[in-house]
C-alpha cells in the first residue's frame, strides 16, 4: 500500500504541476494574448462545463466494462493532446470547439480518477490516503502557479504557449506512472462477459500491477438514494466559487482591504488544507461521522458568508481582519465537507459498479462547479449582506437535509 499511495501522490504531483500552471496563465492568454475577450471565453468556459458534466457518467461506466486502467489511460492521452492543441488556437470557434472538448475528457478522467483512489487505496484508510491526496494538489498548485508567476512577468506569448503544452505533457507523466499501482478487485460473485482468470476476488485483495481488473456488469443502477447524495454535494461545491470568484469581487468591490489580500486569503487556505485535510480525514469514518462533518462544514460555510458580508465598510485593518476570519471558517468547512463527501461517496457506493457510482458523484459535483460563478454572483455580489445571508442559507439547508438523505442511502445499499 505505500507503493500505491507513493505512486498516486507522485502521480497526483505531477499532473496538478501542470495545472497550477495553466491555471494561473491561461485566463491572461486567452483574453488577452489571443484576444478573444473575457465575456466570451467565460461563455465558453460554462458551455465547456456542461460537456463536462454530461461526459462523467458514461466514463464510470466504461471503467466499469472495460477497467479503470485502461480507460483512464485513454483519457489522460486524450487530455494531453486536447490541452495541447489549446496552445495553438489562433480562432474563437477552434478555441471555442477545442475547450469543450477539453473540459468533457478531464471531468470523464476525474470520474475514473475517483473510481481509481476507491479501488486503490485500503477501504479501511481510503479517506485518510485521499485527504492526503488532496494535500499534495494543493502544495503541486501552489509551486505550479508560483512557477507560471515567472511567465506572466516575461508576458511572452511563447512561453505561455510553452506552460500550457507543460501541462498536457504532465497527463502523459501519469500514464507513464499507471503500470506501477495495484488495483483492488471488487468484492463479490462473478458477472458475465469475465474470464475465469479475471473472477473478483471475495476478499477484495489487491490485484498486482499489470494483472487483468475485474470488470464488473456494466448496468447495475446507481440507486436514486445516491443520486441525491450527489446531489447535495453538488451543493456543497459552490464554496469554490464562493472563494474563487465571490469572495476576491467582494474583498475588491465592496471592502477597503487591500489588494494584495486575494493572494493572501488563497496562501491561507492553502496552508490550512495542507495542514488540517488529513487529521480531521482521520476521523470521518463511517456514515454517522460523514454526514456530521458534512453538516458541521456546512454550518461553517454559513457563518464565513455572513462574516464575509460583516467586512463592508470597516477601517482597512478591521476589514483585513474580518476576512482572515472569513478564509479561517472557509478552509475549515472546506476541510469537513470534503472529508465528509469522500467518506460518503466511497461508502454509499455499490462496489461492484464504482465506476458508474464515481460517475455520478462527479457529474454533481462538475454540475456544482459550472453553477457556481452565477449562484454566488447572484446572490451575494448582487444583494450583499441579504445575498451573503441566502447563500449561507443554502449550505446550512443542503448541510442538515444530507442526514436523513444519507441515512436513507445507507439503508438502501445494505
């Protein structure tokens, strides 16, 4: 298992290297560099987002017939190469078609991604070994973005092309690593369409690297029980927003703190991850323990947002201080409903089906994302303090409500 969780985190590095740096250069050269503008690539972009979710589905699904490492190889080429070609779009509509198409292969590889780490990792420490996970994208982000700083100071379209193609080369940087990491057989009887030689192992060992997956029925159903969990957490997701987009607008538009205090707010969460992800992970064990984390970050949530809205119209240092304490309850309900979602998603899931159950996960939680950006600016970049006070509203009802609904999934699985 330390070969695996090596591997994944090494895996994990490399890929989200990449994406610290695309992220942080790809707004710039798209608007500016490129000249497409900001209204219409962020139309793009929430077009793009649908893709993403109507493609997580049918990923999980062909994990499930054909094998998580077959088809998450597949897709990590196909990202490498989509990623790439976005370098060299000199059009809108090549952009436009290429971004789409981009988006859909990357939230179909994160569906397999998932089933990936629930195969992987011990069921008894899979959401330790995934918080940890997550502690490792936050640190490659971080020396990702800290790297492409470099780029956007020299502003030369060359090596924004040159961070950007680094990014696809950083998918085929975990193809090379999949070989190495063993995958654990689903538990249960034999499904049709498996050879004798790829009959699941009851006990759920680990099949060693390079031996034939167990491919489980491709029609088993995601119970509706689940779906609704999915999408409750899909709820749960505009917290991203909520920091990426709603809370620089706020501190910028409506606050006398100053600028510098965006990149200070993300340095904080990013610490606080870093630091607390894996102990409280620690602890979320269980369904009873998932959905109380779930509700307690979701509580957090709430209070951030009202917090958030109280930092209109203070003195500079009284502003900086309320928002510290903004990102303080932000990272730390972060921190819960994440542990939370990973315990719920993994143990609510029907094991023979992973793929499918990751897929439907995941399309929640890309539906989140692509909703996001409006909800939050609809809500509290619109009417403030009121707007502040309905968001953190929706995580405290989305919070509470995702106790009798896991409950209900978790007899429903048994």
């Amino acid at each position: 298992m330390e070969t695996v969780r090596r591997r994944l985190g090494l895996a994990t590095f490399v890929s989200n290297f990449g994406t610290g740096l695309y992220l942080t250069v790809s707004a710039l050269f798209f608007t500016r560099t490129l000249g497409f503008g900001a209204t219409r690539v962020g139309l793009v972009l929430t077009v793009a987002g649908l893709a993403g979710v109507l493609t997580s589905l049918p990923a999980g699904r062909a994990a499930d017939r054909f094998g998580i490492r077959p088809v998450y190889t597949v897709l990590l080429i196909a990202e490498a190469l989509t990623v790439g070609t976005l370098a060299f779009c000199t059009t809108f509509w090549a952009f436009a078609a290429v971004a789409c198409l981009s988006t859909a292969v990357d939230r179909a590889a994160s569906a397999v991604r998932q089933a990936l780490y629930a195969r992987a990792f011990d069921p008894r420490t899979r959401v330790a070994d995934r918080a940890a996970i997550r502690a490792v994208t936050n640190v490659a982000i971080g020396v990702g973005a800290a790297t492409a700083a470099l780029v956007l100071q020299a502003d030369s379209r060359w090596l924004f092309q040159a961070a950007i193609v680094a990014n696809a080369v950083s998918f085929l940087g975990v193809v090379a690593l999949l070989p190495g990491i063993a995958i654990r057989e689903p538990a249960g009887g034999s499904a049709a369409g498996i050879s004798a030689a790829e009959v699941p192992d009851p006990s759920g060992s680990l099949a060693a690297p390079g031996s034939p997956e167990a491919r489980p029925p491709a029609k088993i159903r995601v119970a509706r029980s689940y779906q609704a969990v999915s999408a409750l957490n899909a709820v749960m997701t505009l917290q991203f927003a909520f920091f990426d987009i709603g809370l620089p607008l706020w501190l910028l538009q409506d606050t006398r703190a100053p600028r510098f205090m965006v990149s200070g707010m993300l340095i904080l969460n990013t610490v606080l991850v870093v630091l607390f992800q894996v102990r409280v992970a620690r602890g979320v064990t269980g369904i009873a323990a998932a959905t109380r984390a779930t509700w307690l970050g979701a509580l957090t949530l709430a209070g951030a947002c009202v917090v958030t809205a109280c930092a209109k119209g203070l003195s500079p240092v009284a502003a900086v201080a309320v928002l510290l304490l903004a990102g303080v309850l932000l990272s730390a309900g972060e921190v819960l409903t994440q542990a939370g979602s990973w315990t719920l998603s993994y143990d609510l899931a029907d094991d023979r089906a992973v793929g499918a159950y990751q897929g439907v996960f995941n399309a929640g939680t890309a539906a989140g994302q692509m909703a996001g950006p409006l909800v939050v600016t609809q809500t509290a970049i619109r009417h403030g303090l009121a707007g502040w006070t309905e968001l953190g509203a929706v995580f405290a009802l989305a919070g509470f409500a995702m106790v009798p609904v896991a409950r209900r999934a978790d007899v429903a699985r048994s």
